[in-house]
C-alpha cells in the first residue's frame, strides 16, 4: 500500500533541499513517503540531476568582482541561474563569492582551468556547481570570467549585482578608476579609444547613414557629403569609443580628457551584464502552479 504524498510532506522537503517542487513529490513517491531516504536518493542522484538541467536556459545570475589588497589584479565573473529567486539564495551568492576570491588568486587562463579551480574544502569550483544544480534545482553556469593584472592600477565596480564592470589604469588611482567603471557600467562602451574601432565597422556606419539621409544628400557636392559622413563616423565614435564619451558625472568633458588632466591612460576594461546575449524563455508563473496542483489529483 503506498504512503499518501501530501503537500506538507512536498513542502517540507523542499525546503530541507532546496529542490524543485515537483522533484520533492517524486522522490518522495519513490520512498513511499519516507522523508530521510527520499533525501537520501536525491543526494545521490545529484550528478545525474546536474547533467539533466545542464540543457535548461540559465539567463539570471549575479556578477562577481574582486581587486586584490595591493591594487595590481581585478577579477570578474557571469554566474547564471535559472530565476532571480535562485539568484538571490545564500548559498548561490556564496559560490559567486567564493569564485571570484578564487580567480583573483589563481594563474587561471581557460574555462576548464577555472572548473577545475579548488575552493575552499578543496571541492571544486564544477562540483560545488553541480552540488548547487542538486540542491537548488536550477542549472547553474559559470559563463565567462576576466582578469587582469598590471604594474599599474586597478579598479571594479558592482551595480547591483547585475552589472560589473573592471578597468586597468597604467596608473594605480583608486578613486578615478571607480569613476571610470561607473561610468562604463551605465553608458556601455564598446572600446577605449577609436583605433580598436575596425574598419569594417566603420564602413557599415557610412552605409546606414548614407541610405538614412539618402533624400537630403541627393543633389549636394561631393565634398559637402562628405564633410557629412566624416560628422557623422565622428559622433558615432563618440558614442561607442569610451574615451569619446562625455563623462557622467561632467558632460563638458569627455572621459579621455578627465584621463588626461589626471595624468593617466586606461589600458583596458571589461563590462559584464546578466543575461545579456542570451535568449530568455518566458515562463508562465501561474501555469506552473497549476501544473503542480494537478500532480496531487
């Protein structure tokens, strides 16, 4: 005769293994209603959980970043989730951390490198990912990471845990390399400066601006249309190059010139934002539910 599941049973498995409701009903049918044993088997099946999530779309997550004590290295990294409610568990928000603290300190150049990285407890950082899948019921990756070092500065910084942006000075100053990550965070530049702008790029500026004002150049001397087009790949320069930008906090100048009147040069920067590029699945919160309800009919 098998045991009755109820949704206080559903309940308080979940929240004992922070697992998916619909996986707590079913090993608990598997147990028969034995609550420990029902643990037991989830734990076990843990890799076997992990590899079956690992196809599920994981666009939430938090950014991490980290400058070392001396100012000369600066770490990022994407972690994503599943939901924002996973996103914001303790112990997801631990294994951030603990990754970030981890790359800081670590000669890490490649994804595999980083997944093989040892934690603390000496776990690895693919394990404890995988102990996390279990668990939370969630893919959990760790999609991209940077680091810099340098002989000059370094800086970071976190907007929310959604944006995280680290920058390399030739020059350690902490307080104008957080104004420049700052100001990366919310105006989005592509590059520095305009010679890492390709060509190719460039070229198809011309093209669009060319076919936009295509009426209004019609009949105009070749020299005026192309005073024209040299304004315009000089906004869009502007717009996209972060010396070129005018700085947040003072638009009368740019922000190469704020570089300049401090004495220094940014080298380099990394901006990383959660889900961007990635297609998100919308999800159906009240179909969910009733799916659930159903399961107990």
């Amino acid at each position: 005769m098998s045991t009755v599941i109820s949704a206080a049973m559903v309940k308080e498995l979940r929240e004992r293994t922070s697992s998916g409701m619909m996986e707590c009903k079913k090993a608990l049918v598997e147990a028969n209603g034995d609550m420990e044993l029902a643990i037991e088997n989830m734990r076990k099946s843990g890799a076997a959980k992990a590899d079956k999530k690992s196809g599920r779309i994981a666009a939430e997550g938090i950014i991490g970043v980290k400058v070392s004590d001396n100012g000369k290295a600066v770490a990022i990294v994407d972690i994503n989730c599943e939901t924002d409610f996973v996103a914001k568990a303790e112990s997801f928000v631990s294994f951030v951390n603990g990754v970030t603290e981890g790359l800081l300190n670590a000669d890490i150049e490649t994804e595999e490198q980083l997944l093989a990285m040892p934690l603390e407890g000496g776990v690895t950082v693919d394990e404890m990912r995988r102990g996390l899948i279990s668990t939370l019921g969630e893919n959990i990756t760790v999609r991209r990471f940077e680091k810099f070092k340098t002989d000059g500065g370094t800086a970071c910084y976190l907007h929310g845990n959604k944006i995280g942006v680290i920058v390399e000075l030739a020059v350690a100053d902490g307080e104008l390399g957080k104004d420049i990550a700052m100001h990366i965070a919310a105006s989005k530049p592509v590059c520095v400066s305009e010679d890492q702008v390709s060509p190719e790029i460039i070229e198809k500026e011309k093209e669009i601006f060319l076919a936009q004002q295509e009426e209004k150049i019609k009949g105009k001397p070749a020299d005026i249309v192309e005073k024209m087009i040299a304004g315009r790949v000089s906004k869009f320069l502007g717009e996209v190059t972060l010396l070129g930008q005018a700085f947040i906090k003072d638009d009368k100048k740019t922000v190469g010139q704020l570089a300049k009147e401090k004495g220094n040069t940014i080298v380099r920067f990394s901006r990383f934002e959660v889900g961007e590029g990635i297609e998100k699945k919308e999800e159906n919160f009240a179909e969910e539910v009733a799916a659930y309800a159903d399961s107990f009919k």
